[in-house]
C-alpha cells in the first residue's frame, strides 16, 4: 500500500509540474512550428542556447500539450488550477483620469507634468475610486469623487466657474487618446453631471 500511496503522489506532483510550469503556459502548439520562425528564433537569440529553446518548444508540442490536455478537466472538482499569468503583457488599454479647471489641465494621472492633487488621487484609500470611475463600466463612485475634486478646486482656486474630469482611453502605449467619460461641474451650483 505505501508503494502505491508513493507512485499516487509523484504523478500528482508530476501533473501538477505539467499544468502548471512557469513560462510554457506561454507557448501553444503553434510556437516555433515553421522553419522561419525557428530561422528567426535563432538570429533573434544568436546564442547556443537559442537550440535549446526550439527543443523545449517542440517538447511542449509533442508530448506536455496532450498530457495538459488530458488533465485539464481534473482541475475544477478538485479546484486545483494551476496556471501562471502573473504579469504577462502589461495593459492593453491605458484609462486615464485628467482634471480641467476653466479648461486648463491641472491633472493627468501618471503624468508627472501636471500633478496638481496626484498625491490625493494616487492616495490607496482613493485609487480604486478613481479606477471605479475611468473604468470600462461606469462605478458608483463618481459623484463623490467630482465633489472631492471640486472641494479640492474651489479651495485652491476661488474663482474658478468650471470643473471638468475627464476619463480618456487609449491603446498601450497611452497614443491616441479618446475621451471615455466626462464629469461637470459648473458654479454657481456645482453639481456634477456626466455627459
């Protein structure tokens, strides 16, 4: 019994080494198929080395793929998912939150040429109410945030008749800004509205 107890656990921990292995999650059954992407594999990495990586890709091919394959489904019952994609691309999108005072830009987040209330903004307690706000749905917390904002605003700059946030989107690497979402606030009322 303890023999087959000992096989049960090194398979279990070879399957979970399988699903699971750092960085060939990466690859798919198309990688480094061609010759020309292997071609171009080997003048990207001039290196010894650059041999060894077509191997491991043709090994991942040819036998890892079908064993993931086969133990996939065993994952959710015994909920054991084993998959890394921790930091894998970056943002596809940039959102992005800009604060306009009677038109001038005072904020954009991330950008240290207009910090005005970055270090509010970028505050822990603050971030996800502004990520809430410039988000692909629109959060809840966008009223309370305009009226920080304006608060913030109205206190620097005591004339000032308009306050506007607005949430822009745009393909990594942040070119090609479109506004997503618009907040305003206008004396003498200063209530917020989207628009």
């Amino acid at each position: 019994m303890a023999h087959l107890r000992a096989a049960l656990i090194l398979m279990l921990w070879g399957a979970l080494l399988l699903l699971g292995t750092p960085g060939l999650d990466f690859l798919d059954a198309s990688s480094l198929r061609s010759s020309a992407e292997k071609a171009e594999f080997r003048a990207h990495y001039p290196s010894p080395w650059a041999g060894l990586g077509i191997a491991v890709a043709e090994a991942n091919r040819e036998w890892r793929l079908p064993v993931v394959a086969a133990i996939t489904p065993l994952q959710r019952p015994f909920r054991v998912s084993q998959e890394w994609f921790l930091y894998r691309d970056g943002p596809a999108k940039v959102r992005r939150l800009e604060v306009r005072v009677d038109g001038e830009l005072l904020h954009r987040s991330a950008d240290p040429a207009y910090p005005w209330l970055a270090d509010v903004l970028r505050n822990r307690r603050i971030r996800p109410v502004v990520e809430s706000t410039c988000g692909a749905e629109e959060g809840p917390n966008w009223r309370g945030l305009v009226r920080l904002v304006v608060a913030r605003a109205r206190l620097e700059r005591p004339d000032a008749r308009a306050v506007e946030l607005r949430c822009t989107v745009a393909p990594f690497p942040g070119t090609d800004v479109t506004v997503h979402r618009r907040y305003v606030a206008e004396a003498p009322e200063w209530q917020a509205a989207p628009r």
